[in-house]
C-alpha cells in the first residue's frame, strides 16, 4: 500500500498508550508508509506528530456537531478525506 488510513472515536492522550491507531502508526514508520487517522474528534493536533502520523482529519469540528457526524458518518469522511 502507498497510504495506510486509520480510523479512532477520539485522537487524545490515551490513543498514544495504546489504543490501535498507536500501533498501527507505529508499524507505518516501521515501513516507511505513510499513516492518516479519521478521528471522530481531534482532541490535540499535537498528537499527529507524536503518532507520526501524516494527518488526522476530524470528522466533528466547529461546524459540524457530534450528532450530524453520529448520524452522517459515512458522507462526513467522504468530504473529509476528499479536501
């Protein structure tokens, strides 16, 4: 694969100690692809970088409320991922 995706409910502090986007990040660098997560919310932009992850692309930010991204999942990641 040239991308490898990821998916998680929350990107927070707890996704570094373990949760699987860790580990599947962890085995993207291992073979030098990269990784993207499609996070129901991005807690901390921060953690991108301490995943080693390309990207995180939240599918609940400002405009768009947990109960339209609970309701609209599969369309919110098709206009996510196709920015």
């Amino acid at each position: 694969a040239d991308l490898i995706l990821t998916g998680e409910g929350r990107l927070d502090r707890q996704s570094v100690e373990g949760k699987t986007v860790s580990g599947v990040a962890r085995l993207c660098r291992e073979l030098g692809k990269p990784c993207i997560a499609i996070a129901g919310v991005v807690e901390d932009r921060d953690l991108i970088a301490v995943l080693g992850l390309r990207d995180a692309i939240p599918l609940v930010d400002e405009k768009t409320p947990v109960e339209h991204a609970l309701a609209n999942p599969s369309k919110l990641i098709e206009v996510r991922v196709a920015r």
